[in-house]
C-alpha cells in the first residue's frame, strides 16, 4: 500500500513509519520538523521524506500528484506556543484543508486525522466522554484549530476516520508529563505532581488501532483511542521513578489541582472495542520503562505543551 503520512517525523508519525515499513508498504512524509526530529526516522529504499510545510499548497498538491497515495495519515500539527494562534490557524485549518481537498484530488481511499480530547472542552460535561459530547473546544487555539480540520476532513466526502485521543505516551514523546518527570529527575531538579487523573494509552497500542483503520476496519466517523481507565499523575511519576531505579529522599509534593483544571479525562473507547476488536493492552509500567529507556539513549532537547498553565514545570 501507498501511504502519505503528514508529520511523519514526529512521535505519533515516526512510529506508524516505522510499522507500516516493517510490512512493506511504500512511505511518503512531509514534515517541516517544527516539533519532529530528524532522527525519528531511519533511511529505508519505500521511504520518501519531503521537508516542507502542509500549508504550502503549490507542495502540497505536487507531492500527492506524484506519490499517488493509496492512504493518508495526517498527524502534522501546529500547538507548540497557545498564543501562536495564526500559526494553529495556517497548520491546523488551512494545512488539514489542503491535505483534504489534495487527498480528493489524489482518489484516497481512506484518510486518517488524530484530534485531541480538548475539542470537548476544558471542563467536559461527563465522565466517561461518550461520542455524543458537543464539540466545545473554545477554551484553547489548539482545540479550535484541530476541530475545524476534523470539520473540513467531515467536509470532504472522502472515507475517513477520526481518531479522538487519550494522552499518548512513549518512545520520541516530546509533551506532557513524562519527558518532564524525566528531564528534571535526571538533572537533579525538585518536582511536583498535580492531584489529577489522565487516560494514558502506549504509542503501540495506538498504532495498531490506526493499522486495522488502514486496513480497511471500523466505519467512516469519529472514535476514541483510549484504555477508558485513568491512572494518577502520581501513579506516573512513580512509574518514571521505577523505570530510573530512583528513590526520593522525601515523598514527592502533590499539589491540589487549580480551577481550570480538570480532576480527571476519560474517554469511552467501546465502539473502538467493537468496531476494530482492539483494546490497549500495554501496562503503564512497560510503557514508561520503554519512553525512559529511549530518553536515555537519544536525549530530550526540548519539550513541548498546548497548555498555558501557571503551575507548568519547565
Ligand atoms: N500525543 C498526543 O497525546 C496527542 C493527543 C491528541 C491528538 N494528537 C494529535 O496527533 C497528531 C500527532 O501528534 P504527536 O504527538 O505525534 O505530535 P508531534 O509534534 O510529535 O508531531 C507533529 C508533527 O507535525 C509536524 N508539523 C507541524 N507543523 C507542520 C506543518 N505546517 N507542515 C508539516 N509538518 C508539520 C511536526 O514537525 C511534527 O513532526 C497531531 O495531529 C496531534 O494534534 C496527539
């Protein structure tokens, strides 16, 4: 199969690569490498980097004319600076069009989008978040600019398939909470842990659910991608600490949640369950051993957050 992956250099991207070159199919990504490294990606003959941005139209529909993708995986996504809004703007919105419009230029089979779970909004109005939630991402430019692109991607006519996800974590993670534990665990730096809950799901997981949606499984629509039970943020940071072999002098400060925090996210994965007959089955401790064991061995140079919180440990 010929696969197009945006943001293919980044930490979700590089490891569907990885997996869909491990079974031979042919690979072009585009990635402007504003979050992702170039060493997530190893040379192989089926795959074609392109370096350039998704909001470049003229590149854009070049690239698809000439590769004739079978299926696309758009994972490129602007959210590194919350204030940065014509930036979230020109990736999320007018990128995700351009990568749409070439997608039906280009007769997809199928396309893939990844949307975060702040389009429901900073304070959801359930738990667990079921499909049928509104739509309330006007708390963030990341929220707002990823949902008009899942609106263009609906927009389309093309088959697609709305991954709504859970915090991904793992090898080449750049955001959240774990390169952070790690980078200031490792640096002698004091942390904290806020009094929080998160769905946290292992990049493998994930990328097995997007692999069977490739395939052709599960129907046309949004689905959730999540292990549909939460964990501490504590529970994490001693994850990290096992993972380290690290003992604390002191228990580490848990710190109660400030009010636009929300105690925990998680979302219903069942019509993921049944339609695709998947479920996450990588334990949290497996997981975080496997993302320190990578931030050992390549480093973290810097780390990334959509969040714009006070409390943030940089
Ligand atoms: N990681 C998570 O927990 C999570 C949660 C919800 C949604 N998502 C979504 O999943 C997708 C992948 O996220 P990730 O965690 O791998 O992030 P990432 O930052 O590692 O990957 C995004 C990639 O897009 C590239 N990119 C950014 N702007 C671009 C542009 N204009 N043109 C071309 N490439 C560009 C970056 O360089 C990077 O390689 C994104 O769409 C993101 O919104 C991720």
């Amino acid at each position: 199969m010929k696969v197009l992956v945006t943001g293919g250099a980044g930490f979700i991207g590089s490891h569907l690569v990885d997996r869909l070159l491990t079974r031979n199919d042919r690979v072009l990504v585009i990635d402007n490498y504003t979050t992702g490294r170039r060493d997530n990606l190893t040379p192989h003959p089926s795959l074609t980097v392109v370096e350039g941005s998704i909001t470049d139209r003229d590149l854009v529909d070049r690239v698809f004319g000439d590769f004739a993708p079978e299926r696309v995986v758009h994972a490129a996504a602007s959210y590194k600076d919350p204030d940065n809004w014509a930036e979230d703007s020109r990736t999320n919105v007018v990128g995700t069009a351009n990568v749409v419009q070439a997608s039906k230029a280009a007769g997809v089979g199928r396309l893939i989008y990844f949307q975060t779970a702040l389009c429901y909004g900073l304070q959801p109005l359930e738990q667990p978040i079921t499909l049928d939630h509104p739509l309330l991402p006007q708390g963030s430019s990341y929220a707002i600019s990823k949902t008009a692109g899942e609106y263009y991607v609906r927009l389309s006519g093309l088959d697609w398939v709305s991954f709504r996800l859970a915090n991904a974590y793992g090898p080449r993670n750049l955001s959240g909470p774990l390169p952070t534990f790690y980078h200031r665990l490792t640096t002698g730096k004091p942390c904290f842990v806020m009094d929080t809950r998160r769905d946290f799901i292992f990049v493998d997981d994930l990328i097995d659910v997007v692999l069977r949606a490739l395939s052709g499984r599960g129907r046309l629509g949004p689905y959730h991608v999540s292990s549909g039970s939460d964990v501490s943020i504590k529970e994490l940071f001693d994850a990290t600490l096992k993972a380290l072999h690290l003992t604390l002098d002191r228990a580490v400060e848990v710190r109660p949640r400030s009010a636009d925090d929300v105690y925990t996210i998680l979302l219903d994965p069942s019509k993921t369950n049944a339609d695709f007959a998947w479920r996450v089955s990588t334990p949290l401790e497996t997981g975080v051993a496997a993302a320190i064991d990578w931030y050992k061995r390549f480093g973290i140079q810097q780390t990334f957050t959509h969040l714009k919180l006070g409390g943030e440990q940089k």
